[in-house]
C-alpha cells in the first residue's frame, strides 16, 4: 500500500504515472490492494492543485483537501458500496447507499462519466462524505463486458478543481480498474466483504 499519496499533485508525466499505477496493481495480490493503487494515482493525475487559491473557491471555514475511491454496486445490486477509499473518515469505511442516490446514482443509471466542476450550481447535489461538502467532483464508470461494476470517484472541496481532461484521464484509470477487478476476483472479494458488512 503507498504512504506517499499526494493529493491533486498534478504530476507533469500523468500518462507515465498511470502506467506505473498499472503495473504496480496487477502485481498486487489482493484485488481492493489493487484498486488502491489506482486510486492513489486518480489523486496523483487529476486535479488544478492551485484550485483552493483561487477567488470563492472556499468558503470560510472550508480548507483545501481531496478524497478519492471505488463505489461499487453490491452483489445484490441495491447499494454503492465504497471500497479501496482514501481521504474518508474511519468511520465511513465500507460506507453503502442505494444506487439511486444522487449523482453516484446519475452515474449508475446513465452508464457514463460526470464532472461537476462546482457543486454549488448543482442544487440536487448530495453530500456522501460525513465530515464535508465537496466542491467539485469527478465519476467515471467501470464497466465490464457491458456490466455496470461501479464507478471510481474523486473530489475535492475547492471548486473548479476538475475540467474535463480530469475526466478523461480518471476514464483512463477505471477501464485499467475494471480489468484489473475482474482479473483478480473482484466480484467474489465484493461479495465476501459486503457479506461481513451487512451481515
């Protein structure tokens, strides 16, 4: 697992950074290992880290971070379920909701990728992470064989954080997630661990 994340770094070789991501997770063993890999570099490759500088892009008492992480859609195929996370508190640890919720749902219910540059021109926007309103946010799907598996997420609480290169770049990482998922028995690992969630 990496230690070294650092958030909407904007590394000046993204491509490279995800094929380094690439490889590292296929050599995982343990799928959500995997997925973590990708994750980590979703926060490396995507993102303006001198959004939070910028005027009205936080509000007082707002500070400058990022989240990132898989919802995927549970075995029994009523949740967004959050697994390989970074940046959620504790607590939200396979955090679940119905698929329809929000823009996750959007996400789910339209097969495709979402920015929202700036959630508060967005007033159906609903807070998943307890501890924040994020301000800007990014979804793109992972799909398999014409199978909804999830999407993978990141956002940040600056607005204007993400444009559309974001997008495509963070595409780019779920379609190397979806395969990485199936190859590795991503579905059995989902069903064990929302089995030991929900009980």
């Amino acid at each position: 697992m990496l230690t070294d994340v650092i958030p909407c770094s904007m590394t000046k070789r993204p491509w490279k950074e995800l094929a380094r991501a690439s490889t590292s997770a296929a050599l995982e063993i343990e799928p959500e290992a995997a997925l973590r890999q990708i994750v980590h570099c979703a926060l490396r490759i995507t993102g303006d880290d001198t959004a939070h500088q910028k005027s009205n892009a936080l509000k007082p008492g707002e500070r400058n971070f990022h989240v990132s992480g898989m919802f995927m859609v549970s075995p029994d195929e009523t949740s967004h379920f959050l697994i390989a996370e970074w940046g959620f508190p504790p607590d939200q640890h396979r955090l679940h909701f119905p698929l329809d919720t929000g823009h996750p749902g959007w996400v789910w219910k339209n097969r495709k990728g979402l920015i929202l540059e700036n959630t508060d021109h967005h007033a159906d926007f609903k807070q998943i992470l307890k501890t924040a309103r994020m301000g800007s946010a990014i979804y793109a799907p992972l799909t398999w064989e014409g199978r909804f598996l999830g999407h993978l997420i990141c956002a940040a609480q600056a607005r204007n954080t993400y444009i559309q290169n974001d997008l495509d770049r963070l595409g780019c990482l779920a379609a190397a997630a979806a395969s990485i998922y199936i190859a590795k028995g991503g579905l059995a690992m989902l069903d064990q661990l929302w089995r030991e969630t929900t009980g």
